[in-house]
C-alpha cells in the first residue's frame, strides 16, 4: 500500500489566487493610528511690567501711586484683637465698629505679587496716605509692628484728646521714640490738654520729656533744635486752669508752641 506524499505548501498560496495555501499566514500587524498632537493652547502673553527701561519704569510709580492711595488719602487704623496673640495690636483698614466711608478701598494684593514690587510699592502705600491712629498706645503698636516701614510715613494723626498729665505718658514716650526713624515725615497732627494746676509753661515740659527723642533726633537731622516744630500741628491746645478756656483756640495754641519752642532751645 503505497503512502500518500503530501505535497509542500506554496509559499505563495493565497497571495496570487492560484492555491487556497493550507500553511498558516499570519495576518499582518495593524499600524498604530499616529495620534495627532493636540493643538497647543495659546500662551498668554504677559506685559513686562517689571522690565520697562528707565524713563518708562516711572509708570510703575503711577500704577503703584493709583492702587494704594485712597480716594480721600485717609487710612484708619484700628486696634481689634489679634486672633492669634489675643492682644489689640492687629491693624485693620477700617474698624467695623466705625461707620463706613465711601471710598476706593486700597489694593494692597499688589504688595503680595513678589519682592521687587513690595519692595518698590510699600513707600507709595505709606507716602500717600495719611494714617491715623485712634490714640497714642495705637501709634506705638503700630510703628513697632511694622518698624521697617516707618521712614516712609509721610502724614500721621493721633485723633484722641491726649491729656499730657495722664496714663497716657508711656504710650506717648514710646511712640515718639519710633518717630523719631522717620525721616521723611511731613506733619504729625495732635490734640493735647492739659488738666493739672500749672501754667502753660509746665505743659510744654511735660510734653517736651515726651516727645524729646524725635524732637532731637529731628533737630540733630535738619541741623536746627526748632526744626520739628514745622512737623509738629497742634491742632487744638486745651487748659483746664491757668489759661481762659474763653480764649480763642488759636490764641492758646499759639501759646503753648511759643513755649515748647523755648523750652526745646533752652
């Protein structure tokens, strides 16, 4: 019985259509679909605000001037406790318990940007404004806080009556003591009474023995014992003996600089 020989595929059965091709063709490997890259978003473009060249950097100083100046250059500054000391020493831009002003609210986000603009905006912040502080422990507080910023402070009012003859001494000492880094203050506006017997004379000392560290430091600075006596306003000087309240302020005012100024000479 005579074997049967089976014959050797075609190698190219199936390809040419003359043969089925019993032997197994593999099936050919799909091409991966090339994935289309995805549009690329847009970069924004940024203003290069911090590389004006001089004399364009000086717009810089006009945005800075425009977003911390207030609408009326009044900054009030309030002691409110501190949620995390438990002491009222936190200064506030308005107090809530104070009614509220209508004004372009300062964008002190700006000074958060980076250094170079903190840097460069903080003096306009302190500048341009007017701070005033509700009494004289408040000023104390707030210029020991933020004692890097002092020499920039350019007009202060303390808005309490201050009795010179009071518990009010310290805070005053203190306060004046700061001041005296200020190098570019222009007017420091206060309220001042005095309730003891005495004469206006005792007053000015009493007042000189608290305030004598700016007023020469601010001498020694301009070269004149007198010169802080063109910072000083005293807004309103009060007696309650010795000197006719029926007088007119102005004429008690009056007084009482003519003497601080003799007694600052000596």
């Amino acid at each position: 019985m005579s074997k049967r020989v089976r014959k050797p595929a075609q190698l190219d059965a199936g390809i040419d259509g003359s043969g089925a091709g019993d032997e197994y063709q593999p099936r050919p490997k799909r091409r991966k679909a090339t994935s289309t890259p995805k549009k690329s978003r847009k970069q924004k473009s940024h203003f290069p605000f911090l590389d004006l060249p001089v004399p364009l950097g000086e717009i810089r100083n006009m945005i800075y001037e425009h977003a911390l100046t207030a609408t009326d250059q009044q900054v009030d500054i309030h002691r409110v406790l501190d949620d995390f000391t438990g002491a009222r020493t936190k200064p506030v831009r308005q107090s809530k318990y104070a009614g509220k002003k209508k004004y372009k609210d300062i964008a002190h986000q700006l000074l958060r940007t980076n250094r170079q603009i903190h840097d460069e905006a903080t003096p306009m912040l302190y500048s341009q404004n007017t701070f005033n502080f509700f009494d004289a422990r408040g000023l104390a507080n707030f210029l020991g806080r933020y004692s890097l910023h002092v020499r920039d402070l350019s007009h202060v009012v303390i808005c309490e009556e201050l009795y010179l003859d009071r518990g009010t001494s310290q805070s005053l000492e203190m306060a004046f003591s700061l001041l005296a880094f200020a190098q570019n203050l222009q007017s420091l506006k206060l309220d001042l009474t005095w309730s003891k017997h005495g004469t206006v004379d005792d007053a000015a000392k009493s007042f000189y023995h608290m305030a004598r560290n700016w007023l020469q430091v601010v001498g020694m600075r301009k070269g004149d014992k007198r010169a802080a006596m063109d910072i000083l306003v005293v807004d309103r000087f009060r007696m309650w003996y010795g000197l006719s309240m029926s007088s007119k302020p102005q004429h008690r005012v009056a007084i009482f600089r003519e003497k601080l100024e003799k007694t600052i000479v000596g």
